[in-house]
C-alpha cells in the first residue's frame, strides 16, 4: 500500500496529528542539534579565551624571570622569588609553575609550594593532551597550549614557554580551571534546550490549532461546494424529469385530444338538441344536465391539459401586471360581486412592465383568482396587493378562507393533486410551472386569518423589455 492509499483511508484529524507530529520530531531534531551546535561553538570561543589569557599571563610572568636570570641572580633566588610571585597570582584563578628542563623537576608551583620540588610527571596527575587531543609524552619538552581532564571532570586548560637565559633552560607553566565555565555552559545547554523544547512545542500546538482550522474551513468549503453542486444536479435532474413527464403529458395529451374532442362535440351537440325537446320529463332533465356537465368537465380537462404543457413564449411588448390583474378581475367581477366580495387593491404605480406570455400569465392569475374567490366565504373579503421589493416585483392574493393542512400546502401545487370534487388538480400546477419559466418563484401560506399566494417576478425583465420595445 503506497503513502497516498494510507492517506486516503485516514479520518482527516488523524492524517493532520501525523502532519503535525511528525513537523514537530523534524523542529525539535533541528532545535536540539542547532542548540548543541551554538554550545560547541561557545565552548570552543571559551577555551580559546582562556588560552589566550594563559598567554597573556605568561607574556607578564615571562620578563620577570628573565629579569632574575639575567640579573645572574642565584638559582634558589630566582626560585624563591617565583615562588612568592606565583602564590600571589593564585586568587587570580590561575595556577603558576616552573619546570628545570635539565633535571625534569618543578621547581616553583602555585598550588603546592610546599612539596617543590617534585618530579615533572607528578604535576598534573593526569595526562596532558595537545588541541587536537594527542597525549603528550615529555611535559618539560613541550612548549604552546595543551588541556587535560582532572580527576574531578574538569577541564584545565596549560600553556607552556621556554625561558632560556645564560645557559639556563627553564619551563614556564600556567594553567586554569575551565570547570565553573563550562558548568555554566552545561546549565546553559539544559536551558537552551528547555526552552527550545517548549516553545517548538507551543508553535507545534499553534500550527496544529490552525491547520486544523484552515482545514476545517477548507473542508467546509468542500462540504457546500458538494452540497450545492448536488442540489444542481438533483435540480437539473428534476428539471429533465418535468421535461419528460411534460413531453409525454403533452403527447398523450394530443392524442386524446385528437380522438375525443369530435366525440365529445357530438355528444354535447346531441344532448343540448335533446335537452330542447318537448316535454322532457323531470328525471330525464336531471340525467341530461349530469351527463352535459361531465362532457364539459372533460373538454376542460383536456384543455389545462393542453394549456400546462404548452411552452412559454414572451410577448415582444412588455405589459404592466397591474393591467392583467384589471383583466382577471373584471372578468370574475359577476361572481365576485354574487357572492358579495369585497375586493381590496393595492396598486403598484411605480412598477416597470415585465416581458410575460401575457396569455399564460392571465390564464394563472385567474386560476389564483379563481380559486381565492371559491375559498371566501359569502360576505368576505379578499386583498391584492402588488408592490417592487429592491429588483423582484411582489404580487399578493389573500382570501377568509379555512386554514389548509400541512399535507395540502405541501402538495398543492403538485401535477394533478386537487381537493375538489370536480377539480382536475392543475390550475395550481400551471401556476407554478408559468412562473418559474419567468424566473419567479411562487408560495402558498396558510394562516389563521385564511391562506395567502405569493408570486415574485423578477423586475430586472423590465430592463431586458425596455431594450427591445
């Protein structure tokens, strides 16, 4: 299995806590080696240091013994005068001696005036090594720095000069203790690292807070773009399925009203000559008047079915909708005005005309008239209103009718779905297929006061008609 199949089977939190993890090993494996990478480089600046200062010791010691040699000065003398210069320079931190090259002893020590003299390998205690870390042999033969480790693990840093004068060979030795140096260099390398450690783990917990949050977010963002590419699609496949399934209503459609509206024109002909002879009895009437009323009710079935599946197609005029309202309510003004309707209307002066299939557009206000009047109780009232919201156009019906069930709102506007006895179930249909193919959209409230239909058109039609008008 490669890299990229593990990753994939991971959960996103577990691949992001391997990222981070593994970012941290990587800084904290930088951070330490850096940090012992700067110490090294510290200690070695030390130890340079104090060599240097070694010398510069011997630079002051160096004439004063040489002064005494040339000076012909006795050998105990100069030894002696060694001596209590050295014991003065040891609070100074540095430990001075002298070395007789001819007969290999210490003559003069800082440390242990008291067991001078002794011989050269009893000095130290423990081999002296050159920089590069070579043993050396012969102490009293050799001359520039050298270091040793002492007993207790400190560091002694020595510095050797051949002080030859008159015959005499001495050896000049001065030494120092880097133990309290490079203990405070050790503690400094601990809390180096501490702190390197804390806070690589503190930017490692940040970097993890906020990868995990620009991953959340990237993650969300993925999330919306497939839930809204899905709700296209489902959308585009639903649009296709209404394209279908109004193909085929169309095409049956035709065919049936091909077939049966001769018939039915011949039934209805026949019937109505019936109706208008003489003397028909009262029984015979009422079977004729059912039998009328059920051919008329299906030449209307097959024309709203005609009507829902013919397309849209916009007149080149735009029209104002305040005037195709004035045409539906003039033409259900007789039955409203039977029933004892009062219509209140609310115009909207201010709203650009719209380009519509002015018929198609009519036929649904109608329906929505239509349909409120049926829903008013006798005496009631019905409101409609049209109002311009920023760029969408707002046309409102409301009628005093019984509050529907959640069930019928939610289906009213399905194909074919009706509550009326004698209702085909696509006034409502039709509605909502004409409006959406105007790019409006259209909603059915029910409310305690009755039920109100909402249409909104967008007004930006407007600027489109303006153009070609």
């Amino acid at each position: 299995m490669s890299i990229q199949d593990l990753i994939r089977h991971q959960k996103p939190l577990t691949v992001s806590l391997i990222s981070f993890l593994s970012m941290l090993v990587i800084v904290v494996i930088i951070g330490l080696a850096g940090g012992n990478h700067i110490v090294q480089y510290l200690q070695a600046q030390l130890m340079n240091h104090g060599l240097g200062h070694n010398e510069e010791v011997l630079d002051g010691v160096a004439p004063l013994l040489l002064k005494g040699l040339q000076d012909s000065r006795p050998r105990d003398r100069i030894v002696a005068d060694f001596q209590s210069f050295a014991e003065h320079a040891q609070p100074f931190g540095v430990r001075l001696f002298l070395i007789d090259r001819r007969s290999e002893q210490v003559m003069a020590d800082s440390e242990a005036p008291e067991q001078v003299p002794f011989p050269v390998e009893d000095l130290l205690g423990t081999p002296a090594r050159k920089p590069d870390g070579t043993p050396i042999a012969d102490l009293s033969h050799w001359q520039g720095p050298a270091w040793r480790v002492t007993p207790n693990g400190a560091i002694e840093l020595i510095s050797l000069r051949h002080v030859d004068s008159g015959g005499a060979q001495w050896m000049l030795g001065v030494s120092s203790d880097l133990s309290e140096l490079l203990s405070f260099m050790d503690a400094l390398h601990l809390h180096l690292d501490t702190v390197l450690l804390i806070t690589y783990g503190l930017i490692g917990l940040l970097g993890f807070g906020v990868l995990r949050w620009v991953g959340r977010r990237y993650e969300s963002s993925l999330e919306e773009q497939v839930i809204q590419r899905t709700d296209e699609l489902e959308a585009v496949h639903q649009k296709l399925l209404e394209q279908a399934r109004l193909a085929t209503i169309g095409q049956t459609a035709s065919v049936l009203a091909h077939e049966m509206r001769n018939p039915l024109a011949s039934m209805k002909l026949a019937l109505s000559g019936i109706r208008r002879s003489e003397n028909p009895s009262e029984r015979e009437r009422q079977r004729l008047e059912l039998v009328l009323g059920e051919v008329d009710r299906l030449e209307a079935l097959l024309s709203d079915t005609l009507e829902y599946v013919r397309p849209v197609q916009k007149d080149e005029e735009p029209i104002f909708l305040d005037h195709l309202l004035d045409q539906v309510l003039e033409l259900e003004h007789p039955l409203l005005a039977e029933q004892g309707i009062e219509i209140r209307r609310q115009r909207c002066e201010s709203c650009p005309p719209l380009r519509l299939d002015s018929c198609k557009m009519q036929q649904a206000l109608l329906n929505l008239v239509r349909n409120a009047r049926e829903a008013t109780p006798p005496g009631g009232r019905m409101e409609v209103s049209l109002q311009q919201q920023e760029e969408m156009l707002r046309l409102r019906i409301h009628n005093q009718g019984e509050p529907l069930p959640p069930d019928v709102v939610a289906h009213a506007f399905d194909f074919f779905f009706t509550t009326k006895a004698r209702g085909t179930g696509l006034g409502l249909g039709l509605v909502k297929r004409v409006v959406e193919e105007h790019g409006g959209r259209v909603e059915l409230r029910s409310e305690e006061e009755g039920v109100t239909v909402e249409i909104r058109l967008p007004a930006g039609e407007a600027a489109d008609s303006s153009g070609r008008s």
